[in-house]
C-alpha cells in the first residue's frame, strides 16, 4: 500500500531563516502532491498542489519541489515569521473510486522563534 | 460567504450511545469526506461520498455511518460499536481530490 511519511515532526528555527520540510512516499508515483497548513484545533488550510510533470512551484514565500525519481517533496518557506508557526502536512492521491482518494501525512510542526 | 460548517465544536458521548456530527457545505461541491485525527496520527478517512445517495468506505470504517440525502450535507453517526471514538473529526469537501476544504473540526470525547 502507499505509504507516506514526514521526516521530522518537528522543526525549530530562527525567524528570518527558511524552513524546508520533507515528505516521502513508497510505492507508485501519485500524479498530484499537496501541502496544507493546519493551525491548533483547526482544519487543515490548501497551500500548494505540484503535478508529476512539475519540478517546482512558488506562492508568495512558499516553494515545493517534487522529485518523482526521489519519490520526495520539499516545501520551502522562505524569510519565515512567527506566524509561519503551525504544522504542515502533505497529502497525495490514490486510486481509489472514480475521482480518487488523498492520503496525508502526519505532519511537521514548525516553530519560528522571533 | 462560502465554506463547510462543522457542529458542534466539541461533543461528548456516553457509552452505548449513537452521536451525529454535522457537516454542511455551500461550495456546491460534489465530494465529501469524513477524516479522523489522533494526536500525532495522519488524517485517516472514515467515509467519502462522490455524489448524492452514494458513499464509500475509507480505511477506518467500523463503528461508523454515514449519509447522503442532499449534495450540501454529510453527516457521521458515531456509533456505539466504536470503541475508541475520541478523536478530532475533519469534514471536507472538494471537486476532487484536488485543493480540499475542510471544515473547523468536532472535537468528540467519551464521558
């Protein structure tokens, strides 16, 4: 079965620093990754999707890579702000019905220390 | 002002009993999920619906039920054969797997 996983479950950095966070999968290459934000007792907020055909994608001061070879994504936050603190899951789909299902991660609590 | 509405925030069940949790949406969107947090646990899926009077079991089914009466609503029963029913439950809404939306969350735990 597909499995993912996000390396660190916690990142502490410096503000102004940038935060890069990994997310791994086994298994066949899903044709769409995601990165969603979710805040303490909140639901998780859509950041970023990256394509299979797509190296590289940018928001504002967010970037994700996706390395299909690597089976691996980085999602970059560049110049990053107290604000920024929250946790990070990625999530990519599977076949399974007739639009598919996601699976997500377990997410990476950043922290960015003023 | 669009989204997808979760109630209540926090609910508490005794044993033995059935507890309903709502979802509703205005987004007109066609798929539905029901996912379930555990501290320190992935989103795992309970149920999903990809249109009126039809749904799915995801991975965690068992104890659980569902309907889909209207495309806007999505409730979960939370029934008594799951044991283990604390947890955080996310419902979500999407025109596909693509860019979910999720609602704020029902916190859900056992007297």
């Amino acid at each position: 079965s597909q499995k993912i996983e996000q390396n660190s479950e916690a990142l502490n950095i410096q503000e102004g620093k940038t935060a890069t966070l990994t997310c791994n999968y086994t298994n066949y290459s899903p044709a769409y990754l995601q990165w969603y934000r979710q805040d303490p007792g909140r639901g998780p907020v859509f950041l970023l999707l990256i394509r299979e055909n797509e190296k590289e994608k940018r928001k504002e001061r967010l970037k994700v890579t996706f390395d299909t070879t690597l089976k691996q994504s980085l999602f970059h936050i560049t110049a990053s702000q107290p604000a920024d603190s929250a946790t990070y899951l990625c999530a990519l789909d599977i076949p399974r019905g007739s639009q598919g299902n996601l699976i997500f991660g377990k997410g990476t609590k950043l922290s960015v220390k003023p | 002002d669009g989204g997808i509405t979760q109630s209540p925030k926090y609910l508490f069940r005794k044993e033995g009993q059935n507890v309903t949790l709502s979802c509703e949406q205005n987004l007109n969107h066609d798929a539905m999920y029901w996912y379930r947090q555990d501290p320190g646990q992935g989103l795992r899926l309970i149920y999903y619906s990809q249109i009126v009077n039809d749904f799915q079991k995801g991975d965690i089914a068992e104890g659980y039920s569902v309907s889909r009466e209207k495309k806007e609503s999505f409730p979960l029963t939370v029934t008594s054969a799951q044991k283990n029913p604390t947890a955080f439950y996310l419902c979500a809404s999407g025109t596909g797997v693509r860019k979910l939306f999720f609602g704020s969350g029902t916190q859900l735990s056992v007297l």
